[in-house]
C-alpha cells in the first residue's frame, strides 16, 4: 500500500465534521435514555396508558439506533 492512499484513509476531519459526529452521538444518547425513561418510569407525569408509553419508548430507542447507523455510515466506514 502506498503512503499516499495510507494518509487520505486515515485524514482528520474538519471541525465541522468533528462537531458534527460528536452532536450525533449526543443526540442517539438522548433519545435512548428518554426511551428507557419513558418505559421504566413509574411516575410519568402525562397519565397515558401503559402500552402506549412503552410502545412510544420502543419507538423512541429504535429511532435512536437508526440515528446511530446513519452516523455509522457517514462517518466510520471506509
């Protein structure tokens, strides 16, 4: 393998993209833990029924990890 092809694999990314892949991870975080928040807290404090709050917390932790594979693609594939 070249040194040249071996330094664009491995090239930094711009502060934008850094922020921007930091933000991600932030934000799949934050809707997987209000996810579990909403199936395991027994006080919530909007009476809803108890399917549907664990319905919508599954909704929740599954969209968090079709965020995560969206951040996966864009940034830690080759």
């Amino acid at each position: 393998m070249s040194d040249h092809s071996t330094r664009s694999k491995f090239r930094q990314k711009s502060p934008t993209q850094r922020f921007l892949s930091i933000l991600g991870l932030f934000m799949f975080g934050f809707y997987f833990v209000v996810g579990l928040l909403v199936i395991f807290w027994n006080n919530f404090p909007i009476e809803i029924n108890p399917t549907y709050k664990t319905l919508f917390g599954i909704l929740l932790i599954v969209y968090s990890f079709m965020r995560f594979a969206r951040l996966w693609q864009n940034n830690f594939r080759n």
